[in-house]
C-alpha cells in the first residue's frame, strides 16, 4: 500500500498515486484530495522506499508505521505541530528504541508522526511488505 503513497519535495503532506507516465504522474492529496500533476523534475520517493537508521541496520518506513500502529491502538499519535520535539523524541524511542540518534534528525521524526497521523486519517493502515511484481492499481 505505501508503494502509492508519495511524497513530493517543497509540497504539503503526501499524495496518491493515481496515474502517470514518463513526464508526468497525477497524484491525489491526503490533505485536501485534490488531484495535480506531478512533473519529472520534482523529487518523488514512494513511502515504501524510506527507511529509518538505527544501531544496526535500516528499519523500513511501514515497520516504523506498524509499530506506531500498535502502540496507539490504531488511532492517530502524538500531533508534530502541537508536541515538543522532546515529547516527540521519547515517544518514537517506545516505538523504535535502537534509533541511530545522530542520523534520525528531528525533523524526520516530526515528519514521521505528521506522515502517520495523515495515514490514518485518511483510512490507510496497511503497512505490510509489498510483493515486488504488484502492479500499481489505479482507482
């Protein structure tokens, strides 16, 4: 499911994918659900390709997602906008406790809750591992 979950450098929040080709992609807003186009030129990662250091390996974003997925009981977490980035420090330790401190930045643990907080506002809960030949599926 994270493989169509986009994030779009210098846009607001994350987006759907919904079609595309070589010069261009049409994706959807999770903020607002607008649709827009989404050119070559702009850096596109698929939430499915981002990973989390830590001590000894790196951590795929949807196990990051999971875990977050379990410690709140399925419901939103700690609101990047409103917590401390200490509060937001110590709560992702519960979740991910052998973080690499040095290479995880704040701002890509603020960037973490908003991202998962927006998931599961929009319903978005699977986080399991994708299989290498799905096909993207357009709705």
């Amino acid at each position: 499911m994270l493989k169509n979950i986009l994030s779009v450098t210098g846009k607001p929040g994350l987006y759907k994918l919904l079609s595309g080709n070589k010069k261009m992609i049409i994706a959807e807003s999770l903020i607002d659900g607008k649709k827009s186009p989404v050119h070559s030129h702009e850096k596109v990662i698929s939430l499915a390709d981002i990973a989390i250091y830590t001590d000894t390996k790196e951590v795929p974003l949807r196990e990051v997602f999971a875990a977050l997925l379990e410690k709140s009981e399925g419901k939103e977490s700690l609101d990047s906008k409103v917590s401390s980035t200490d509060e937001l420090k110590k709560h992702f330790a519960t979740v991910l406790p052998d973080y690499d401190r040095d290479r995880v930045h704040n701002s890509d643990i603020k960037k973490i809750y908003a991202w998962y907080n927006l998931l599961i506002k929009n319903n978005i809960t699977d986080f399991s591992e994708e299989k290498e030949n799905e096909e993207v599926v357009s709705e």
